[in-house]
C-alpha cells in the first residue's frame, strides 16, 4: 500500500457527517480511504489506471477557492421526461418566482448564467429571464433537452431575447437507445431542434451522458455528427453517471477510461495524455479535463493535426494574447483555435510553429476545431472537498441556497434521506 494523498476531507456515505481520510495506491487501484467517527472505515475505488491518476493528482491540499464564474439557475423544477439518470429528484416544489430570479442575476459578480431545471424551456417567464440578463451585461446559457425547440417559433423568440449559448442534451443518436434513456421516444424531436438552433445561428455545446455499457458506441458517431456541423456546434461536453437524485448504479466510467475513449476515436496516445497532465504543475482536477483538437476532416476520416490538454488557462497568457491578437483577422478569425495554437507556441520552436500556420493554409476547407470536456461527477463517496474549493460554477440547492455544483447534488441526496442537518457537520 502507498499513500499518495495524506489528508482528504470528505463526508460519511451513510450519515454525511464529516470525515477524513486519504488517498491510497493499493492492489493497482487508486482508493479513497476514509473514517467516520459513527460508522467506521469506508473504502472507494477512484481510479483504475495508477500512472494516470498519478499524473493528475495535487499531493498539496488546496485551500485557495477559486472565484465563482458560472452561475446556474435551476428555474423551474418542472420536467417534461421522466430520465432513469436524472440526478434533480424532486419536482413538486414551487419555482423560484420571476423577482427572486432577477434579484439572484443581478447580485452575482461572474459573467456566465446558465438556465437549467427540471427543464428551463417549460418556465414561462423564460424569454423575460434571457433578457434580463442581457441587460445586465451578463452572458446566458440554456441547459435543455431541447424538445420544446424543435417549435422553430420558440428558437426565434430565444435569439430575439439574447440567448447566447444553448447546451443541448444529446446522448444517442439511435432511436431504442435514446429513447430506453430517456422514456420517451424523442430523437426526430431533437434532430429538427438541432436544425432549427443552427439555422437561427445560435452556439451550441452538446452534453452526452456516457452510460456503461448502453451508449458508447455512439460516442464516435456524436463526433462525427459535431464535426460535420462544425462551427456550429463547438464542443462535446461528456460526463459520467452517478449515484445521485433518481440515479443508483454505481458502475460508471473512471476519467483514464474516458480519456482512452477519445484517444480512439482521435488517433492520439493515452501515453502523451498522461506525460502532458505531468506537465502540469498544480490546480489539477481528476474529475473535469478539457482536450481540444485541430482536425483535418474529410468524408467521416479524422485526421488529428494538433491537440492541446489543459484544465486551467491565465487570463493574461502570453498565448492568450497571441490568439486575441490573430483572432481580430477576418480570415484567421473562425479557423485558429486558441488551445491548439499554445500546443505549438510551448514547444518554444519557431519551425513548428511555422509548419503549424502552412497546415492551415493547406487544409483550411477541411479544418476543424473542437473541444471535448471530461466530467467525472463527484458523490458522497468519491468527495474530495480540495477539489470542490477548485471548481468555479455554483448553484442552488434544493433549499435554493448557493453552492459549488457538484457538492449541491451530494446535499440534495442528504435532504431525500432526511440527514441534510449532518451535511458537513
């Protein structure tokens, strides 16, 4: 047995006191050890790839919280499907109304709001909150299953309020699987949402739930469908199941199998994956990683030019700099992408660099760029409290006080088994 982390807080799984513990190598697994006073040793498995995890982990506790730049609101808890996954349980309470939401947009410092539920499409004051925001010089997001958009009317009515960014749920482009997951048969509905939201020129990030052992394969296939409707749709946001709200399997992917996920489908080394997360000093996360490709693609064949792996970017880099600086040009306005550009300038070689601008004049009407984001989702048994003190997005709780994201969903499911009075304690 190694010990790799000495001190983790954490929580009990069973009453949600309290407890620390320690992050152990034992038998090639990765293990969170931890204690509680009431109901003793608990033991959980975090990761399965000991030289991943290794190269992802920050041995120093981390106390600094980062500043809070994304705020959710859950708006309504109404719903129009009925997910296996869903991690919101209740949905009986009343909604926010139209003043408590306008005051919580207007006390927040950060830039980004995101409108999420239940389904934020069925509050009526949906177009009234998108302009409000707007007029408080803030950006919207819009957290949707997207049924209700395939009502081109509805997509014109969210553009005309200011809506900047839609995340739109998309976990299956097959029929029986989508429609297993979600209850109800859904994917033309989705499909003519996808075309409407394009058409009135509306950015787009699609989130795809990764089920063990359902929705895979259609991982590759969801790429495919990204880059074929690239610029338009950014970036796939992949995030894992867990045992949270309405949610109880436990058996779910690891982030080093995630990774290997999309080493595959990309053509690049898991190897270079694991000696480029090394590379980085501190601030590193094991349940949130960013890749982001330049691609060559051309009829459904993907061909990886660069690629570049970070989980935190300076505000005044000098790669950020440079981007801001080519990104004022027309031409390389839509073709440069900033996190593959920092690939080529941190090699500190000028004739890669140079090679790296003769790839985009020579592929140009075939390049691509796009983000893939990793989320391993954090529960009551995997908690490490370091890294919710990293994570800059908040929301409310099921007693709509603010929280850090992750953490809200694991108070949630101390309220649904009444020990919400332990939280923490």
């Amino acid at each position: 047995m190694q010990i790799l982390k000495k001190k983790v807080k954490s929580i009990c799984p069973i009453c949600y006191n309290s407890s620390n513990g320690k992050i152990i190598q034992k038998n090639n697994l990765i293990i969170l050890k931890k204690k509680c006073k009431i109901h003793g040793i608990s033991e959980t498995i975090i990761e399965t790839d000991v030289n991943f995890y290794k190269a992802m982990i920050n041995k120093k506790q981390y106390t600094n919280k980062i500043k809070s730049t994304k705020f959710t609101i859950p708006i309504t808890k109404k719903c129009n499907l009925k997910c296996d996954y869903c991690y919101y349980f209740f949905n009986k309470e009343k909604d926010l109304n139209l003043k408590k939401i306008k005051k919580l947009i207007k006390n927040y410092k950060g830039t980004y709001i995101s409108l999420s539920g239940g389904e934020p499409t069925l509050k009526n004051d949906l177009f009234e909150i998108i302009k409000f925001i707007k007029k408080n010089k803030q950006i919207s997001n819009l957290s949707t299953n997207g049924i209700l958009l395939e009502n081109e009317k509805f997509v014109k009515k969210l553009k005309k309020a200011g809506l900047n960014m839609i995340h739109f749920s998309l976990n299956s482009l097959d029929k029986n699987i989508l429609k297993n997951m979600h209850n109800k048969d859904i994917l033309n509905k989705k499909i003519k949402a996808l075309k409407n939201i394009k058409k009135n020129e509306i950015g787009i990030l699609i989130s795809f739930l990764l089920e063990k052992n359902n929705n895979e394969n259609d991982l590759k296939k969801i790429t495919h469908y990204c880059l074929n409707n690239n610029p338009f749709v950014s970036e796939i946001r992949i995030r894992t199941t867990s045992p949270t709200g309405k949610y109880n399997s436990k058996e779910s992917y690891y982030m080093s199998e995630m990774v290997e996920l999309i080493c595959k489908i990309f053509n690049i080394s898991k190897n270079d994956v694991i000696q480029k997360l090394k590379k980085i000093k501190k601030d590193k996360k094991y349940c949130n990683i960013n890749i982001d490709f330049l691609i060559e693609y051309k009829n459904k064949k993907i061909n990886t030019i660069g690629w570049s792996l970070h989980t935190f970017i300076k505000k005044y880099s000098v790669e950020g700099n440079i981007f801001k600086l080519l990104s004022k040009n027309k031409i390389t306005k839509n073709i440069f992408s900033k996190l593959s550009i920092i690939k080529y300038i941190n090699n500190k070689n000028p004739i890669n660099f140079v090679l790296y601008l003769l790839n985009l004049i020579k592929f140009k009407k075939n390049l691509k760029t796009l983000r893939i984001g990793l989320r391993v989702w954090p529960n009551e048994h995997t908690l490490d409290l370091d890294l919710i003190n990293m994570c800059p997005s908040e929301t409310l709780n099921y007693d709509n006080k603010k929280m850090k994201f992750c953490l809200s969903h694991i108070y949630n499911n101390a309220k649904i088994k009444g020990k919400e009075k332990n939280f923490l304690k």
